[in-house]
C-alpha cells in the first residue's frame, strides 16, 4: 500500500520546524513545490494537520496572536507521531513502485484518433514539458544556491525531489519527441486500415 504523501511530508515539516504553526507548514510545502512534485493541494495541509493531531500525532504547543493578526496554533510532535513518521519514511524509501502514467492508455488508443491530431496534441505535450523542465532546473539551481537553512528558504536536499521530478520529465519529453519524429517520418503509421482483434491476430490454438 502506497504510502499517503500529504501526511507524511506535514509529519516531516512539524518535525523539522516544531513549533510550528499551520500556515507555515504550508509554505514550506510550496517553497519545496511539493504541490508539483507530490501533488500536494495547499489547502489539504491544513486537513491533514487536523487528522494528525485527532489521531495523537502532532499536539498542540500553544496558541498566540501577533499584533491584529488571528490567533494561530503551533503544533509538536508527539512520541507516537515521530514513531508513525519513521515507519511511513522507512517504507517510502524501500519503496520502488512505479506510478501508473495515465498516458499510457491515450498511446495505445492513438489509433482510433485523427493523425494530425496526435501530432498536434504531442507537439503540444513537448512545448508544456520544455516549460516546466526549464523552470524545475532553475528552480533545482535557485535552492542549492541558498544556504539550506529551512527557516530561511527550502532545504538543499528538496533540489534533489525536484531533479528527480525533472528526470521523469526529461524521459517523457524525450519519448515524445521521438513518437512524434516516428510518426512524422512514417516509421510509425498504426492509421492505415481497421484495427484487427486479438483474436484474429493469434495463431490457431494449440490442441
């Protein structure tokens, strides 16, 4: 069983921070661009932090107001929340699971499609993932530039999630460039004629 991110990864920053309020559990989560990476929602952090501390995870450290600001609650970690974070960090780092792309059903439907739109549609899908790698390279660089302290800026080793993230990125970029330079050229043409059942495609049955 895939171990939940969002508890884990607040788990971790109440750790790291302790005492530490909500709001800052969440920008720490989005300077780590954990909404990308492990798509986290912004607003489920705070679920998550009410969840942890019903459940005897994180307790309450306090309860203060600066200036005309609202009252905010600063959370610790309990002994049973720092034993549950060990477990879930141990079985997400021996985890080798791969995630199931959701591309993969629209790559074995190509056929049913006009060509000229799968050729659009992957150009389209290159243009985005050019973006995004180039922002995640920058923003790879931007964090190992700071100092790693986490109460100044994201921790050094959040660049290595985001090289990470940028690695499947770059594969996938690279699979579709080369799809769409295959079908451009004619290498892979699956349109041509109706697509036969796999019945018809298998040899007779052995008896």
């Amino acid at each position: 069983m895939a171990v939940p991110t969002t508890r884990m990864l607040v788990l971790s920053v109440v750790r790291l921070l302790q005492p530490v309020h909500g709001y800052d559990v969440r920008r720490e989560l989005l300077s780590w661009h954990a909404d990308e990476w492990a798509n986290i929602k912004p607003g489920s952090v705070y679920g998550a932090l009410n969840t942890l501390q019903r459940d005897g995870l994180i307790a309450v450290d306090g309860v203060g107001q600066a200036r005309n600001r609202p009252e905010r609650t600063t959370f610790r970690l309990t002994a049973e929340g720092a034993k549950e974070f060990d477990g879930m960090l141990r079985e997400a780092l021996w985890s080798a699971d791969q995630p199931k792309h959701p591309y993969y059903a629209a790559v074995s439907l190509f056929p049913h499609a006009e060509r000229d739109e799968v050729i659009a549609a992957l150009r389209s899908r290159i243009m985005k993932f050019e973006g995004e790698l180039a922002f995640l390279e920058r923003e790879e660089q931007r964090i190992l530039a700071g100092s790693g302290d986490p109460v100044e800026m994201a921790p050094h080793h959040v660049a290595d999630a985001i090289r990470l993230s940028a690695d499947h990125l770059r594969a996938d970029l690279n699979w579709s460039r080369r799809t769409l330079e295959r079908i451009e050229s004619g290498e892979l043409d699956v349109w041509p004629g109706a697509i036969r059942p796999a019945s018809e495609r298998e040899g007779p049955a052995a008896e």
